[in-house]
C-alpha cells in the first residue's frame, strides 16, 4: 500500500515537471486465433478510412515485414486497417453491452481532455470466421500522427505474436 502511494505521488510529481512527457499506456487485445500460420497477406484500408489511414497502412506493413511476412496486392488472406481518435470519456460497446474500449475519467489536476488513439486490424481468411487484434493508447496532448506506429507494433504483436496486455512506452501524453 505505502509502496503504491509512493508511486503515485512519484508519477504525479515527474507529470507536473516533466509537462505532458511520461509513460504512455498501450493496451493491446485480439479475439480469434490470430495469424496461425499466414505468410501473405492483402493490407487493406478500413471503408470511409480518414487521412490517418495511409500512415497506418504503411506502419502495420512494416510491422508484418519485421515478423517475416508477405504483403501481397492479392492474397487469399485480407488484413483491413482501421484507425479512430476519439474523446477518451467515451466508450465503445457491443451490441449486447459488452466492453470494446472503455471510457476513462479525468485524472486530479489534468489540464486538458484525455482523447483514445485506436487501432484495429481485422484479419479475414477463406473457411473461418475474422479475427481482430486491436492496440489504444490514452493522450492528453499527443497527436495520433505519432502513436500510429507504436500502435501498429502492438496491434501486429497481438495478431502475430498474441502479446496481448499492458506495456508503457515515454513518449508525450
């Protein structure tokens, strides 16, 4: 207990000097079996894709290369990209209730309102049903253009890897 008191008035002393530096938090998730031995792939943009879309295309291809994939324009698999910024207070639900990405609050002396920054990869193969692998990160002034690519490893990682969870990377908040 004292121990985690301790950290939090570490990270809240190191965010009002630091300014918005600090760690960033990414988390990464995937529902489905993931690449199970996919050595090409069609990389796609999401349908009414934004501006974003390019630099998230060509991050996710770079990420599937350092794993030894094969981005072809044809393949019987298909990997559609999609990336969103939106207000972090709201969350995404299914259908049924259930949590996609959940909403945050406001932390104690924020200057500013926490926008998500996600990225999902929906893998579509002939005979099974697609796979989703989905990597976002909270900011309170940090640009999307800058967390594509560290999402696109996280995203990749849980489709390829299944690394899935938690990880923090500096960077500004």
């Amino acid at each position: 207990m004292i121990r985690a008191r301790v950290l939090a008035l570490l990270v809240l002393t190191t965010s009002a000097i630091a300014g918005c530096a600090g760690p960033i938090e990414t988390h990464a998730g995937m529902d489905g079996l993931g690449l199970s031995g996919q050595s090409t792939l069609a990389v796609v943009p999401a349908s009414g894709a934004g501006s974003a879309a390019d630099d998230a295309i060509s991050a996710v291809i770079k990420a599937l290369e350092r794993r030894g994939m094969t981005v072809a324009d044809a393949s019987a698999a298909r990997l559609t990209v999609a990336i969103a910024e939106r207000p972090a207070a709201l969350g995404i639900l299914t259908e049924d209730g259930k949590v996609l990405s959940g909403s945050k609050r406001q932390r104690l002396l924020q200057s500013c309102e926490d926008r998500t920054h996600r990225m999902l990869l929906v893998l579509e193969t002939v005979g099974a049903p697609p796979v989703r692998a989905w990597a976002e990160e909270d900011h309170c002034k940090g640009e999307l253009s800058a967390s594509v690519m560290p999402l696109a490893e996280r995203a990749v990682a849980a489709l390829a890897d299944r690394r899935m969870g938690l990880t923090l990377r500096s960077g500004r908040d």
